[in-house]
C-alpha cells in the first residue's frame, strides 16, 4: 500500500467502477454511461466474481444489482462491508421500482446510495458522482489524518491532550520519553500530579478555574517546570499549554527538552563565575557572594570577615622562571586558600593579578586573624623557590586581615579598603605576615616571618 505522504505527490488516476448485473442489456447500458464519463470499468455477473474483483482491483464505487444468480445483492454488500480492505468502497444499489424493502435492507448493509431501474442516464451520473467526490473527501481526510498522526509519532517534543478537568486523555509516544513511563499509564492521570511545586499547584489551580486570569497568566503558553520521573529524579523541561483550536475543553500540551540547554546554562554560569587559571572564584562571583553575604550579616547582626593575600615579589618570580611557572605557582597557592575556606558561607577568590582574597561570614576578628595566619604558613610551606624574594629564599604572601559588623549605615566598601589596607601594612613591615584591622582600631600584626 503507498505511503500516505507519497499519495498526496501522486499523479490523479482515473476513477475504477465496478459494475454487478447478470442482464446484459443493463451491464452494457451502465458500461456506456460510465465510460463516457471517463470512467474505467469493471463487469461481474456473478456475486463470488465480484467480490474477486473488488479485493483485487479495489474500484472507487460499486453499482450492484439487487438480484443476482449466486449471492444476492444485500449478502455481497456485508461481505464487502466486514472486509478491512473493500469496507471503505461505497456500494449504490440498482434495484427495480417499488422493491422498498430491498432498499430499506440495502442501506443497513451499508450501502451508500440506491438508484430504481430503469435507470436513468442522468441520474445514474450525478448520484456516481456524488459518491465519488464523498470518497475523495473522506480518502483526503484519511490520508491527512494519517499524515498528521506521522508527524505526531514522529515529534522529538512530547505532545499531550489534557481534558477540561487536568487529566490527560491523549499522549504521543515520545511523551513516554518525557515522562519515563508507557503512554498507557499516563492516559487518564492528572497533570499536576506529574509535576513539582510551585507549577503543580498553579496547573491544579488553572483547571479548576480556567477563568481565572491571575491562574491562567501563570499557566498559558510556555513556562520551564520540573517533571517528577517515577524513580523520583525531576527532569526540567518547558511545557506549553494552550487551548485546542476551537474546543476549550482540550488543552493542547507540548514538552520540550531542555537538559543540553540546562547544562549549557549550568556550564557557561559557571566559567562567568571562575577563574580560569586557578579554577577558583573570580571577581566577579566574590563581588557578587560579598554583596549576599553583607545583606545578611546586617540582618543577623553577626561580624564578616575578609583576608585579603598578596604574594610577595611576584614579579621577580615571574622574571626568573617564566610566566609557565608563575601560573603553576598561583594555582598551588589557589589549592592551598580553597582547602581553608570549607563553610558555604566561605569563600576563596582570585581577584586579580597575584591577589587573593577569602570572605568568611559569621567569623570574629580574632578567628579571622587566626585562619590569616594559617594560610600564611601554608603558602611559606609549599615551599617554592623564589629567586628574587628579598624576605625569604621560597614564595611567600603578605595577608591583611578586616572584620566589621555591618549596619546599614556602613557602606560595603569599607571592608574591603580596611583589608586591602592591612595586607599594604603589611607590605610595608616587610612581608610575609598578617596584619588585621578592625573597625574603630589600630592596626595590629598578628604574626609572620619578620617582625615589623
């Protein structure tokens, strides 16, 4: 059987009649009508023989006589009407005059149309033509129903049919993709029950109250929502919801993955947010993790600390290995901040060049002081040769230490400055160790390899 895609690009063949009579005068008489209409044709005297015929040449109409020797009319009919591969073949009854019953059985068989003999040649004409261009429609119909539903089993996006009440009454097979789940399972189940909060309760509240605009707002059209799997993993996707054409009682689903989009977004949020040389966070995320972590220091009332660490005589380092070794150089002292800063609230950044800093929320200045120092050693004991240090023979840094306990009268730029002013403090008393400020304080040194 030709594909129903290709039978639309196929050329217009002319239309087949079967004609079924055994009086000669009657077969040749219709035979002549139909051939001057243009159409080919097919005789059969015989009820067996005719419906031969029809299995094998599969003719656009049939005019079948009620009598005949073998069968008659009416039991070639339910034969024709019972097999999947003629029941579609419109069958006219020819049948003498007055034979009311005749008809009357005819059309309960199936057939399509009756015509009284004797017949006529322009009645005979327009009723065969009326029956072919219902044929055509219906065979039209067909092959665009069949066309759509290849198109719909062959979508890569899930496709549903949600009743008015939320439950789905029709799904594509690759919804079952989608949903991890077979088609026969999710026929009847309510969509809201598939998702996670909040869009479960905005659908559930949606098909309760389609008028309502605030639920309607939330729900028509696209939206990105979490689907449950039946494992208990959520999978995100976009789902789009949208009334049928023309019946507002089914709702028109489609599924769209976005889990390659997902991770994209994931990943490239991820490199804005790291350093690409240490693989730690750049500025840009400490600007942004500062400016959380100040907002709720001010709510809680509790200090925020900063150390801010610059390796000393960088430059030099640079100069006499090569510029290969000062990135393996500061991604060594990168490993060595981030294993320090283990909290969520913690966090180790490059901010630029050979600075550092680590941001500890919920920390006192003497326990910020403390941690300074501790990653001032451990950066002293990776150990790595530094020709041009003038404090020492292996690669030091000289940390500054700031701690406040924020209002909303101070101005977030403060902790920072105070940080950075200690680390130039100590820069200035000769590198290689810690100094803190504190709010309404003096500098002090912790501790370090020189004393200032």
């Amino acid at each position: 059987m030709m594909h129903p895609a290709l039978a639309l690009a196929a050329p217009a063949r002319q239309s087949a009649i079967l004609i079924v009579d055994d009086a000669p005068d009657s077969v040749g008489l219709l035979q002549d009508m139909m051939r001057q209409q243009g159409y080919q044709t097919f005789v059969a005297g015989t009820g067996k023989r005719a419906l031969d015929i029809a299995l094998r040449v599969q003719p656009d109409l049939i005019l079948l006589d009620v009598r005949l020797p073998d069968l008659d009319g009416l039991e070639i009919c339910r034969r024709l009407k019972r097999a999947p591969d003629t029941a579609h073949i419109p069958v006219i009854f020819i049948t003498e005059c007055g034979e009311t019953d005749d008809v009357v059985a005819g059309f309960d068989t199936g057939a399509a149309d009756y015509i009284a003999k004797p017949v006529r040649m322009a009645e005979v004409c327009a009723r065969v033509r009326a029956q072919l261009r219902l044929r055509s429609s219906s065979d039209s119909q067909k092959q665009q129903a069949e066309r759509l539903q290849l198109v719909v089993d062959g979508m890569d996006e899930g496709l549903m049919l949600v009743d008015a009440s939320g439950c789905i009454a029709f799904a594509n097979p690759a919804s079952e993709g989608f949903l991890a789940q077979p088609r026969s399972l999710l026929v009847g189940r309510p969509l809201c029950d598939l998702l996670e909060p909040p869009a479960a309760h905005d659908y559930a509240a949606f098909f309760a109250n389609p008028s309502d605009e605030h639920a309607a707002a939330r729900c028509r059209g696209t939206r990105e929502v979490l689907l449950r799997q039946p494992d208990g993993a959520l999978r995100a996707i976009d789902l789009g919801l949208s009334p049928m054409a023309g019946d507002e009682t089914l709702f028109v689903i489609l599924l769209h993955d976005i889990t390659h989009h997902k991770q994209s977004e994931t990943a490239l949020q991820h490199a804005a947010l790291v350093d690409p040389l240490t693989r730690i966070a750049n500025r840009r995320h400490f600007d942004a993790f500062l400016e959380k972590e100040w907002q709720r220091a001010i709510r809680n009332g509790q200090p925020l600390s900063l150390i801010v660490i610059d390796v000393d005589h960088f430059k030099g380092y640079n100069d006499s290995l090569g510029h290969a070794a000062g990135d393996t150089c500061l991604q060594a002292i990168a490993e060595a901040l981030q294993s320090h800063a283990m909290r969520p609230t913690d966090l180790a950044a490059r901010y630029g060049g050979e600075e550092f800093v680590v941001l500890l929320a919920d920390t006192s200045a003497a326990n910020a002081a403390s941690l300074g120092e501790t990653i001032r050693a451990h950066i002293e004991r990776l150990a790595m040769p530094n020709p041009r240090a003038e404090c020492a023979s292996v690669v030091t840094a000289s940390v500054g230490v700031a701690c406040i306990v924020p209002t909303l009268f101070d101005d977030l730029r403060s902790l920072f400055i105070s940080a950075d002013r200690a680390m130039y403090e100590a820069k200035a008393r000769g590198r290689n160790q810690v100094v803190m400020l504190q709010a309404g304080t003096t500098l002090d040194t912790v501790r370090g390899g020189r004393a200032p």
